[in-house]
C-alpha cells in the first residue's frame, strides 16, 4: 500500500494532534491542561493519560496544576468521572514505570 508505515495508527494520532496544536490559540501549558480535562470528561482509558501526562512531563506542568483542572471540573463532568480519571492516571503511571524500571524477575534473568 503507498505511503503505509509500520505504525499507521500512531501515525494518524500524532498528526491528529499536530494539527490540532496548530490550529489551537492556546499556549502549550494550557493546551496540554484542556486535553486532560477532556480526557477525564470522556472517560479516556489509562493509554491516553500516559502520553497526554508524558506530554504535560516534557512541559514542567507540575502535578499539583493537573490536580486543579480534575477539581475545576468535577462539578461539571462529575465526581465518578473524576473519580475514574485519577484511578486511570494512576494505572497510567504504574505502567510507565513499568516501561522504565524492569521488574526484579527479568533482572534476575
């Protein structure tokens, strides 16, 4: 197929995003707080928050600032969906030191 890649999806996902950065006003801290905000307003699966929170990483958005959009929004998405967005940053973290620190198990290997 022309123009196929190995990685067609993340491809498709990373353009999605470029051009929605580009075609956004906002700064890049707040842009990044929106998308996490929309995240949890949609219920988003602990993949998403992994980049997303990766992304915010790169910029220095402290921890403490994503804690006050998840409360920003509570009243308006409600407590179970920000219930099951800090649940799901939580898994997400897990995974990514996961991804960084290999288990005792392989270690010993």
């Amino acid at each position: 197929m022309a123009g196929s890649t190995e990685t067609p999806v993340l491809d498709l996902l990373a353009s999605m995003t470029a051009d929605s950065i580009e075609a956004s006003s906002l700064d890049a801290e707040t842009l990044m707080l929106v998308r996490i905000a929309a995240l949890a307003a949609v219920d988003a699966p602990p993949v998403s928050y992994l980049l997303n929170l990766g992304a915010a990483g790169e910029l220095d958005i402290d921890p403490e600032r994503v804690r006050g959009v998840l409360a920003a929004i509570a009243p308006i998405v409600g407590t179970a969906r920000v219930a099951s967005a800090t649940g799901k940053i939580v898994e997400a973290l897990e995974v990514a030191i996961e991804i960084v620190e290999p288990s005792t198990e392989q270690e010993r290997e």
